[in-house]
C-alpha cells in the first residue's frame, strides 16, 4: 500500500460501463475496492516510469570514494 496507516480518504467519481459494472457485482467483485486497486497500481506504475526516466535523464556514475566508504564501514 503506498499510503501511510493514518490515511484521510477523498471521494472520487467515475464512469463504467452498465455491462461490466453488472458482471463485476453478478461476480461479488467490490468495485470500490477494485478502482482503489487499480489507482494504487496506476500510482506506482507512474512512480516507476518517472524514476526511471530521471534516471535515464541523468545516470548514476561511478564514484571511487564510495569503494573507500565501504572499505572503512567494513573495519
């Protein structure tokens, strides 16, 4: 879950199909919870895609002080 245990919730409002939003109750599917899933998943894609065009945009480079810090760490 990407919210934290104390969340505050908001309304949202959309738009399904008569036909799927049928089949999703004849199937015991909760829609709430099933539009919350796929925001959380839209979220976290998003997220992802975003950190991996930073990254893209601007790549890691090879730093030798880190070889000397994990040198000293280790000791």
């Amino acid at each position: 879950m990407l919210a934290s245990n104390a969340m505050t919730n908001t309304r949202a409002t959309f738009t399904l199909e008569k036909s799927l939003a049928d089949r999703a109750r004849s199937l015991g599917v909760n829609i709430s919870a099933a539009a919350r899933q796929g925001v959380e998943t839209a979220v976290r894609d998003a997220m992802a895609a975003a950190d991996r065009n930073a990254y893209e945009k601007a790549p890691e480079r090879v730093d030798p002080f880190w070889d000397e810090a994990e040198a000293w760490s280790a000791e």
